[in-house]
C-alpha cells in the first residue's frame, strides 16, 4: 500500500508552534538593523526619514507593524508579508513561511533549517505595550514655549481653546517618563487621552507616548453645516489655517487609517465640498492622491516651490511668510472669496 504525505492545513497556529512572530520579522524585514519599538526606515518605499515601527501590543505583547506614513500599512506578522510580497490571501503567506524556513508542514519532512535560522541571534524580552493609561501633570506655559507658539500666530488663548498644555510631568504606565529639564514639550487632550507633542525631539520621540485614536479630529464643530470643508493633518496647520480660513478641520496624520467610516459621514454630510491638506512632499502628495481619489475629495497642498525652503506644511509657511502668503495662494485658488 502506497502512503502518501498527509495533508495539513495551514494555519497562524500552526506556523507559530515552531518560530515566533519576533522570528518571522527578522527574516523578512529587508533592513536587518531593525529594533523593537524603535522607528526604522519602511521597507514599502525609499525614505529619507524613518516612519516605520516593529513593537508588542495587547496581551502576550503580540508583535505588530505600522507604517507611520501610511498607517493602511499596518498588522502582526503575517500581515507584513502579505503586503510586503503582495499575496492574495492568509494561505499563500503561511505556505511562504513554511517553505522558506522549512517547517515542513507542506512536505511532510524537514531538514530543521528553521532551527539553524533562530539560533543566529538571540531574541529581546517582548514585553506588552500598554499605551491606555497616560497621567499628566501640567504646569503654566514657559516664556519659550509661548514664544514657539506665538510664530505660528497663536497666543495663550488659542492654546487653552484648542485644549494645548505645558507639561511638567508625564506618566505612563505610571512610571514617570524622564523629560528635558528645557525640552519644549507640550500635551494635546483630547476627550481623556494624551498626545505628547516634543516639537524639538528626535522624531523616534516627538509624539510619544501617545493614547489618541487615530481617527480622532479637530474642528468638527468648526465644518459643521458649511460649504467647503478644508482637511489638515495636524493641530498645528488646523490652528494655522483657522486665522484664514473659518470651516477647517484636521485628522492626526497623513494615514488612510484616519478616515473612519464615522468620520467620512460627517464630513461628507457636513460640506458640499471637501479639499485636503497634506504635506507637498513625496510622501504627503502620495497620500493626498490616494485618499482623494479613494474618497472624492479635492486637495490643495502648499506650493512645491517652498519645498527648497524645507517647508512643506501650512504652519512652517506662517512662520516664514506670514499668513497673508497663505490667504493669497487660497484666494489665487479661488478657494478663499
């Protein structure tokens, strides 16, 4: 009687009963450099500036990517090489996995390699990343950080309007996170939860920690029953772009992630019009265009010829041309009447 090699299918469990996540990471991920919770460069495009983060998160300190510039690029590690080999499905991913690290699930034998792949570097303590809890204690705002603000033509009313903070003392997890005795640093609430914004930190540790929903907004209220609807990718250009044009509104980044299904209705059953506002860049023109095309939305992003200038938002263009430069771009565009 002829044996055959029994059929198995396949299935995350399966695979991850003989490497972990950490290991499937390891191999894949082109730049081999890589550190856990420490942004590297994407390997979905050719960047300058790392947007890219391998880290635990929820219980068992489950390994998870995100794709900062495009947050649609994001999951645990079976996701990763199914958008970094463009695979159809979740089958085609763990029958990659098995051949590549010889399993043996498929053939039935196995010459171990897998093994011989996991002892080539010893893997770090995963420990879970919990990001629910963040207390901050705040503090008045220094002449400095007041002077920040006041270039992009905000005074201290503004800030308290737009729910901005000083912060003297951060914790998360409540373990005090250790901050710059003259580091510019800055709490952004919204309904409970915190965003640090570290303006002058290395961009690994600008926004952190950070517990907003991405798909929390700024200035709903203020596109509420209007015409146009003017989208920006952060509090910043939303408080800029406010001095000049009345029914704007912002999402937290430039990631399709932050367009929920809640936030499309409303702005959509809110405005006749909408045109988004992303940074002129590569990466923010790339976005702009599939967001606008993905959801019909116009977009007007701030001229490239600044881009020589390294200005390529709304609020760096305020602090070195002033908002009249931006009024009169909008009113060229017949965008402000």
């Amino acid at each position: 009687m002829i044996k055959g090699i029994k059929k198995v299918f396949l299935t995350k469990e399966l695979v991850l009963s003989k490497i972990s996540s950490y290991d499937i990471f390891r191999f894949y991920m082109p730049n081999k450099n890589w550190e856990i919770d420490v942004v590297t460069l994407s390997p979905f495009r050719d960047e300058k500036h790392p947007s890219f983060v391998i880290g635990p998160k929820g219980e068992g300190g489950v390994l998870i990517f995100i794709d900062f510039a495009d947050t649609s690029l994001k999951g645990d590690a079976f996701k990763f090489v199914e958008k970094l080999y463009n695979m159809k499905n979740m089958f085609e991913v763990y029958s990659k996995i098995d051949r590549d690290f010889d399993l043996g699930f498929t053939t039935g034998t196995t010459t171990k390699k897998y093994e011989k792949i996991i002892r080539k570097y010893n893997k770090p303590e995963i420990v879970k990343k919990d990001y629910s809890f963040i207390q901050v204690k705040t503090r008045k705002f220094t002449t400095e950080e007041l002077a920040y603000w006041n270039n992009y033509y905000q005074d201290i009313d503004d800030l308290k309007a737009n729910n901005i903070f000083s912060v003297a003392e951060v914790y998360l997890n409540k373990k005090r996170i250790v901050l710059g005795n003259n580091e510019l640093r800055f709490g952004y609430l919204y309904d409970g939860k915190w965003k640090i914004y570290r303006p002058l930190s290395d961009r690994r540790w600008k926004w952190m920690p950070n517990n907003v929903p991405i798909t929390a907004m700024d200035g709903l209220d203020d596109i509420k029953d209007c015409h146009t609807a003017f989208i920006t990718k952060s509090k910043k250009d939303y408080m800029v772009m406010k001095k000049i044009f009345p029914t704007v509104c912002a999402v937290q980044n430039e990631g399709a992630g932050c367009f929920s299904d809640e936030n499309i209705e409303y702005i959509k059953s809110n405005s006749e019009k909408q045109i988004l506002s992303f940074d002129s860049d590569e990466v923010g023109v790339k976005n702009s265009t599939s967001i606008t095309n993905k959801f019909g939305f116009e977009y007007c992003n701030v001229p490239k010829k600044y881009l020589k200038d390294g200005i390529n938002d709304w609020a760096d263009l305020a602090k070195v041309h002033g908002l009249k430069v931006i009024e009169e771009y909008l009113i060229n565009k017949q965008i402000l009447k």
